[in-house]
C-alpha cells in the first residue's frame, strides 16, 4: 500500500496475478483506442450525408497520407511509455519526473515539426499517388486542416502514453469518450447545419483534439504523485530525450513503415479502379468501397495497437525490475488476450458486414457503380480479416521486444517483412494479376513472415535475459 500511495493511482505490473492485470489494463485501452479510432470513421460516414459525391473517397484517400505523418510521433509516444514505465518500475522519482517533462516538450516539437513537413508535401503526395480533380482537390482541403492542429493530436498521444506507462488507461478512456461524443456532435452540425463537406469535419477532428490534449493536460497538472506536470518544468532533459528517441525513434519508423507500404497499396487501388470504372464516372467506387471497409478494419488495427502497448509497459516495468521470467510469462497471457480479441472482432465485423457498410453509403444494389463499389469492399474484407489474429502476435512480439529496449531491431524486422515485403510484391504480383485480390493478400503473408521473425528472436532475447538475470544472483 505504501508503494502505491508514493506512485499514485497507477497498476504496479512487477506483482500479483498477471492475467487480471492484464486485462484490467488492455480494455480500457482498447476503448480508448476505438475511441480515437471513431474521430476518423465519424468523419467518413457523416462528410458521405454531404452533397459532394467524392468526399468519401478523399478522406480516405487523406487518411493513408495522413497516419504516415501521425504514425511517426505516435512511435516516439511509446518512446515515452516505455522510459516512464521503466523509471517507475524501477523506484526512480526523479527520473520519471525528467522523463514526463521531456516527454511533453517532445509532443509540442515533433507536432508542429510534422505540421509544418506534412503541409508542405501534402498536394505533391497526394499527386503521386495517382489522385487528380475534384477527388484530389477535396483530400489536399481535408489534410491541410487537419495537419494544421497536430501538435494537439501530438500532445494527447504523449499525455495518453504517460498515464499508460503507470498503469492508468481509465483516464485516457473516459477523455476520449467525450472528445469523441463532441467530434461527433461538431460533425453533424457542421456538415448537416451549414453544409460544409471535408472542410467541416477536419474542423470537427481538429477541435476534439484540442479538447482531448486540454482535458489530459489539466489531469495531470492536478495530479500528486511522481507523473505530476509543473509547467516551470517543462524542458528537456538531454538522458531522458536520447532514451525515448533510441526507443522512440525506431518505432516511429516502423510505424512510418507501414503507412508507406498502405500508401503503395492504396495507389493501386486506384489504379484498379481507374481500370474498372468508365470515364466521367460520378465517383470513384472502388476506392469509395476499400475506403468503407478500410475504415472498419482499422478499428481492429487500433484495437490491436493496445496489444503494443501492453505488452510494451508490462515489460519495460518488469525490465527496470529485473523480474525477466515475469516478462515471458506476460508475453504469453497478451499473446492469448490479444488473439481471443482479434478473432472475435474480424468475425462479428464479417457477419455484421451489410448494416456496418451501409453507414458508409456502402450497399447491394443494380447500378453498375453500386455493384463495383459493394465487391471492392468484399474483397478487401474476405482476403484480410480471417488472418488478423496473426496481427496480434505479431503486435505482442514489438512490444515486448520495444519493452526490452530492442526498439531498433524491431524496426529492422518490420522494414524487411512489411515495407520491403509489399513493395517486391506490388511490383510483381500486383503487376501480373492487376486485381484487387493480389493486392489484400499480401497483409496476411507479410503478418506471417514478420511474426515469425519476431517471435524467434524475442524467444533468444528472453533466454538470454533469464540467463543473466539468473547468473547475477546466483554470483
């Protein structure tokens, strides 16, 4: 009780039974995450009640340029999740307080640092992807708004991460919740109440945002234990900032890694549906299909990306702890956790698929553009989601490894298994086939093969750790 008044009202993951805490962790996690998730996907499903046929298709379009700008200081978030869960699994005060101070002031920089790049190379990305007219013209306005308030999406991702490295994922959970609630309420009003189409839903996104980083930010200004914020305070700390940066960095371009492989894809996509749809076509169906769909699925991916971050904090703690066999034995339970949540949601997402598609205007029917659209959302459904368990493995496998300060080497394995992977593959089994079927194939193998790797080398890291661990206390 004593170590729980001195550290706060966090989760000491060095003791006690594993699997509750585990669970008493990753759930509200996942909420929060589904929480945030839903900005982007309220965004879709109202801006598609908008009188502007395409504007479905470029926020979706948006959203694969926009998480490999976002993907990269949500990395250097769990940078900052796994120092502050190691200092606190270790007992030390002040280096926490360094590492939440540095933590913080690193959000602010690298927010504005990604606003400033993401603006600037928005329109000449957009372009290379192959997005022209009116579909192009909507994306560029969607972005810009949106890029233009991430320092705040910056900040929550940090303020979320702290609290998370001490065992809160309530906090998170419940500002979401009305950050969320609000989103969806400033959708409404101004796409339905004045008209507005991207412009007013990036709008929307940018305020709940802002609201989100507020809420956090004054949370832990009144809190009293060690993760406490003092605004005279705020610097950085030149030993906090290379920890996060050397487990931060890596992982940002992991996640960076992805989203340049979903660009590639997303690109040819659109050269499918350039393929598929007559000229002067109302819209583009098949990438108005994989957007729908798209956007189902990545409540599984952020679902999932709580896997990374649990795993990430119950073994950077158990790390600073020393307790490694405690480590492994963690690996397994989230493993387990992980997989159970990955099958139930791709399978209650696939039998709930028509009145889920339908909120996305995504429905059967005999108009030809209808029909293109509808089977580009089944395909990319039926060829990903049986195998996102395999996903989750993957996922409880970074972690660990980022938990265990391995942040480079996992970066390393998902550069080859995902990024290069789908590059060689977009450039000769796309190009072969030419359809959408080669295209979704190739998550569920690159999965595969990075998991694989993953999980080889985090089984040698563990044996190694528990033979040192053992041989110090033995001497």
């Amino acid at each position: 009780m004593q170590a729980t008044r001195k550290w706060g009202r966090g989760m000491d993951m060095t003791k006690g039974a594993l699997f509750p805490s585990i669970v008493k962790f990753i759930l509200p996690l996942i909420v929060t995450n589904l929480l945030h998730q839903f900005y982007n996907a309220a965004d879709i499903m109202v801006v598609g009640l908008s009188p502007e046929a395409d504007a479905v298709g470029a926020v979706g379009s948006a959203g694969s340029y926009l998480s490999l700008i976002t993907n990269v200081f949500i990395g250097f978030s769990v940078g900052a999740n796994v120092a502050v869960a190691r200092h606190i699994g270790a007992a030390d005060r002040e280096r926490t307080a360094h590492a939440v101070h540095t933590a913080i002031c690193m959000s602010l920089l690298f927010g504005a640092l990604g606003a400033v790049v993401g603006i600037a190379a928005c329109r000449a990305v957009l372009v290379g992807m192959g997005y022209t007219g009116n579909l192009l013209t909507l994306a560029v306005r969607y972005s810009y708004i949106y890029l233009s308030c991430m320092p705040f999406l910056a900040l929550t991702n940090f303020l979320s991460a702290i609290l998370q490295a001490q065992g809160n994922t309530k906090t998170p959970m419940l500002v979401l919740t009305l950050a969320g609630l609000l989103n969806v309420g400033l959708n409404m009003f101004f796409v339905l109440a004045l008209h507005l189409s991207v412009e007013g839903v990036a709008i929307a996104t940018a305020i709940a945002n802002l609201a989100s980083a507020c809420a956090l930010w004054y949370h832990l200004a009144k809190r009293g234990d060690v993760c406490r914020v003092f605004f005279r305070r705020l610097r950085i700390n030149r030993e906090q900032f290379a920890l996060i940066a050397r487990i931060g960095f890596p992982a940002g371009i992991q996640n960076a890694l992805f989203s340049i492989s979903n660009i590639l894809i997303q690109s040819s996509v659109l050269q499918v549906n350039n393929a598929l749809t007559p000229p002067g076509s109302a819209y583009a169906p098949v990438i108005k299909g994989s957007t729908a769909t798209g956007s189902l699925e990545n409540f599984i991916f952020t679902a999932l990306g709580a896997v990374t971050v649990t795993a990430s904090a119950f073994t950077a703690q158990n790390m600073g702890a020393g307790t490694y066999r405690r480590v492994r034995r963690a690996f397994g339970l989230v493993c387990l956790v992980s997989t159970v949540i990955a099958l139930v949601m791709s399978a209650a997402g696939m039998l709930l698929r028509e009145p889920l598609l339908s909120l996305y205007g995504v429905k059967q029917a005999e108009d030809a553009l209808a029909v293109i659209t509808y089977d580009a959302a089944m395909v990319r459904m039926f060829w990903k989601w049986p195998a996102f368990f395999i996903y989750s493995i993957m996922n409880a496998c970074a972690g660990t490894i980022r938990g265990l300060g391995k942040s480079g080497l996992a970066a390393l394995v998902t550069f080859f298994g995902t990024c290069v992977f789908r590059v060689v593959w977009i450039y000769t089994a796309f190009r072969y086939f030419q359809n959408l079927e080669s295209i979704f194939i190739s998550y569920p193998i690159s999965w595969l093969l990075t998991g694989a790797v993953f999980l080889v080398l985090l089984m040698c890291l563990l044996k190694r750790r528990i033979r040192d661990s053992d041989a110090s206390v033995s001497a």
